[in-house]
C-alpha cells in the first residue's frame, strides 16, 4: 500500500488520511476476508511523518492446545514514525551508540510511502502468544490423540500404561 506524501511531508502539520479495505496477503499470516486499514498521517516537519490509526484483520490460526483451525480476529492501534531512507542509521552505526528511538522508525523514498511493512509487522506482533480456538479448549488425548474437543476418547476408560522403567515403584506403598 503506497502512499504519496509530496503534499504533506514539508508541510509541518499538514495531515493526510487513508481508508483502504481490501484482500491483502502479508508474508506469514493468513489473513481471512478483507484487511480494514485506517490511518492518519502527519508531517511533523524536517521529512518526519507520524501515522496513526486503526487495523483490523481476521487470520487463520492453529490452536496451540486441540491443533485446530480457527479465524481470530485482530484490532490493532497504529502509532508508528516514518523518516526518509537516508536519515535512518546504517547498518555500522546501528551497532555503535543510537538511540533506541531512532532504530523504531520506518524508512520511506521518493515521498512515497510503504505501509504495507508497517500493517505486517504490527499484526504479527498482536498475535497471541499462544493461540486458542476457545478459552476452555480441552486439547488432545495424551495417548491416542483424540480432540476433547469433539468428545471424549475410549483411552481414558482403559488403565492408563506404566513406565516399565517405573513398575518398581508401583508396589511402593507411603505410610
């Protein structure tokens, strides 16, 4: 998603708005439906431009428990700066002394902005850390691998296996 600022990047103050819905694909995620994009940018001056706004998608998830599909939907905040390519630190001072700051900013050429970086890596960032299809998942049988989900296993009825390694301390007794 390009965008042109020629009009507004030397402009302090000078404000610009974006409102894009439509099918995006972003490298590692598998977004649903249409992308919702809203954004707001404002040129603070000397090329800096601050973009505000609102992202929302639906991706296909892997539930971390049951390692079933399922669409999460994501609602993201923007708040991110953009410099022009050639006032970003390079990759030498990057290692040397810079100011955390000045490493979180987006980099843009030619008054035109990129944003499709920026929407990709704030979605990956909102995924959760571990995904559920539901908040009371039961996952999967230990032992045969059956979805709890979806019913109960006929694993479960039987006495569960020992550990040959541990039948000694089967006959172990507390008291």
């Amino acid at each position: 998603m390009n965008i042109d600022v020629s009009d507004i990047v030397e402009n302090p103050g000078a404000s610009k708005e974006l409102h894009v819905s439509k099918a995006l694909s972003f490298e590692g995620l598998d977004t649903v439906g249409p992308v919702q994009v809203d954004l707001r940018l404002v040129s603070a001056g000397k090329g800096e431009l601050s973009v505000t706004g609102k992202v929302q998608a639906k991706v296909n998830l892997t539930c971390s428990r049951c390692a079933g599909e399922y669409v999460q939907p994501l609602e993201v905040d923007i708040e991110e700066r953009f410099v022009p390519q050639s006032s970003l630190p390079s990759q030498d001072q990057a290692e040397e002394d810079v100011d955390f700051e000045d490493l979180c900013v987006f980099g843009y050429e030619n008054s035109e902005l990129d944003t499709g970086a920026m929407v990709r890596e704030n979605l990956l960032a909102s995924l959760p850390y571990r995904p559920l299809c539901r908040p009371d998942c039961r996952g999967v049988c230990p032992q045969c691998g059956q979805n709890l989900n979806e019913g109960a296993c006929k694993c479960g009825e039987a006495e569960p296996e020992v550990d040959p390694r541990w039948s000694a301390l089967k006959n172990f007794s507390q008291g």
